[in-house]
C-alpha cells in the first residue's frame, strides 16, 4: 500500500475530507490530492500528517507497520475460545514456514 492510499484510508476511517485534513496541517486540500494521489510527500510535512491521522510517519512511508494494528490483532487474540486460539496458531507458524522458505 503506498504512503497515498494509508492517508487516504486513515483520513476517510476519521471521517474527515481532504479539506479538514489540510486544514488541521495547515496546507490547502490540493496538497493533500496530491500526496494521496502519490505525487509530493516531502517528509517534514508527513510528519504532521501523521500526527493529524494519529499514526507514525514510519507507517505512512512504508518503514514499519502500523502500531495500532498490531495492538488490535493483540486485544483480538485475547478473546479468542482456546480452539479459535490454537487454530490461529496453526495459521501463524504456516505463515512463518513460508517466510522462511
């Protein structure tokens, strides 16, 4: 997913339009068209906007993973029955086999 399409996503999860999200980083709606439509994303400006968005600049470049989903699949897993649990893990070590292919 490129940096366009994760503030996209984010901003439209927030119920915000391009013009609100320009508006709480101090630029004009066409900036954020064009960092969603992957055009310019100078990276000091990436910085507010994940401040805005509630994400990591490192998410919205591609570097890391987004924390919140990973606290999310967190919380998740720990209302799984023991059987929806163990079935989990049997997907996740497939998962892993294959990476290590």
């Amino acid at each position: 997913m490129t940096t366009g399409e994760k503030v996209r996503i984010l901003r439209q999860n927030k119920g915000w339009t391009q013009e609100q999200l320009a508006l709480k980083i101090g630029r004009g709606k066409s900036f954020i068209s064009h960092i969603e439509n992957n055009r310019d994303k100078p990276v000091e400006l990436i910085v507010d906007i994940a401040k805005a968005l509630d994400t990591t600049p490192s998410f919205l470049m591609g570097w890391e993973r987004d924390p919140k989903q990973k606290r999310y699949l967190n919380h998740y897993v720990d209302e799984l029955t023991d059987e929806q649990f163990e079935r989990l893990l049997v997907y996740f070590k497939k998962l892993i086999a294959e990476n290590d292919k």
